[in-house]
C-alpha cells in the first residue's frame, strides 16, 4: 500500500518485504531531495516537515504517501487474500502454516520463512479492520470480534479479557464446552456475575449454519483495500484542505508552493 513517483519494482518489493526503517529513511531521503532540490546539485533548505508533506492533501498537507504506512497496507492485503480468496499459493500457506490455527491465532514460529515473519508482524493491524459476519461461529473470535453485543466483548469486559488465559478462542469452542476459556484467578463479585451474564446470553444466541463471513470494517462495501487502510492508519492526522486552492486552474508547482507555504 506506494508513491508514483517510485518505479514498479520497489512497490513489488514493498508488497512482499516488510523493509527496515533505515531503508525506509534512505527512499524518504531520496524524495526529500527530489521535492527540494528537482535535478539540481545544489543543496536548498527544506522549509516544511516531510512529516506534513506527507499528509492527504485533505489534511493540509500534499499528498505525498509514507513509505512505512503504505507498505504495511501492502502487506496486509496479502492476509486478507489469504482468508478470503482460495488459491494454490493459499492452499500452500494453510497447510504449512496453519495447519491447526487461523490468522487470527497463527504465531511466529523459529523455522518460519522471512517472508512470511514479516507478514506476522502485520498482524496485529490486520486483526483491527478485521470483522466476522456471524455464521456457525468457527471463524469468529469469542473476545475480539463483534458478534454477542454492539461492541466486541474485549471492549466491554476488559477485565475478563486480560484474566482470561485463551484470548484467541473461536465462538464455536466456547458453544460446544464453556469450561474450554480460563481465568488466571477467582472471578469474584462482579466478574463472576458479568461471565455468567455472558454464558447465558450465548447459550441463548442463535446460530446458523452458513459459514462466517469475514469482512472489512474499514472499507466500502466491506471489502478489504489498501487504500481503506492507509486511511485508517493516518485517521489522526489533522490539517486545512486548502479545496480552493487544490482546484484552481493554475500551474501544479505553484499549487504546491502556496500549500507548502
């Protein structure tokens, strides 16, 4: 998920590389001089942060992408096909990788490839636009997807969840036996009466028994795509959208002095 000012072989790269921050710093510096400097030799101020340039032209700065961000959107493009697209390389992962896991539950692994550790370290920003259509449960995490309530049972029972010693456990094998989730002590008072609150309500949930359904909660249509992604990883960005500006009829260099100003 990069700049069109790169060539394709770098945005492959980045697709399948997880890069270091000191590569990363050596392409920033290498636009940083081609923003500043054009063809010139001669060294030029830099009179803006790069960190602003790099902001959507909507948050005030000029639309310029971060390497870091768009490659780990890359990356997790690569899960998502992977969860939702049946292929040979797909069936190849899964029978190395996850033979009794999912991507939600997949851990690193020492005998793991370089690639495929590298994707694990996305992982985690995946899980977060990750969401389940509720179906017969086998996909759907117990304490981390929305699926009991309006709100994930991570979110409203915080201190279940960071007792509970099983935080990856699907629905299904709660359903089948609620002695399958732990707690690292006694559930007292008021936590022995929220985890009862919330075994009842699944015994008294309804199921069904189409598949689930994994879906994106960050994109239209709740399909996964990178832009969606790197939307949600600049989310807290803040800035002026200078529209006017953006779309006068006047040359792009200019347009870029008067935002970069």
């Amino acid at each position: 998920m990069i700049d069109s000012s790169l060539s394709n072989a770098p945005l492959y790269q980045m697709s399948i590389y997880l890069l270091p921050k000191t590569i990363t710093y050596k392409l920033d510096k290498i636009r940083r001089t081609i923003f500043w400097q054009g063809g010139g030799t001669k060294k030029k101020y830099h009179l803006i942060k790069w960190t602003k340039i790099c902001k959507s032209k909507k948050k005030g700065g000029l639309g310029i992408k971060s390497i870091r961000k768009m490659n780990i959107s890359l990356f997790c493009k690569w899960l998502w096909k992977l969860e939702t697209e049946n292929g040979v390389w797909q069936q190849i992962i899964k029978f190395k990788y996850l033979k009794n896991d999912s991507i939600c539950t997949v851990k690193h692994r020492q005998t793991d490839s370089a690639i495929w550790s590298d994707l694990l370290k996305a992982h985690d920003i995946y899980l977060q636009g990750r969401n389940t259509k509720v179906g017969n449960v086998q996909k759907t995490l117990f304490w981390k997807d929305k699926w009991l309530y309006n709100k994930s049972l991570e979110v409203l029972f915080p201190d279940l969840f960071d007792m509970c010693l099983q935080k990856n456990i699907f629905v299904d094998k709660v359903k089948q036996n609620h002695n399958a989730v732990t707690f690292n002590r006694w559930l007292i008072d008021k936590w022995r009466i929220d985890w009862s609150k919330i075994l009842h309500d699944v015994s008294m949930f309804c199921f069904s028994m189409r598949d689930d359904k994994v879906s994106w909660k960050f994109g239209k249509k709740e399909i996964f795509s990178v832009k969606s992604l790197y939307n949600a990883l600049t989310i807290n960005e803040s800035g002026r959208y200078y529209k006017e500006v953006w779309k006068g009829k006047i040359p792009e260099k200019i347009i870029f002095f008067m935002v970069g100003s």
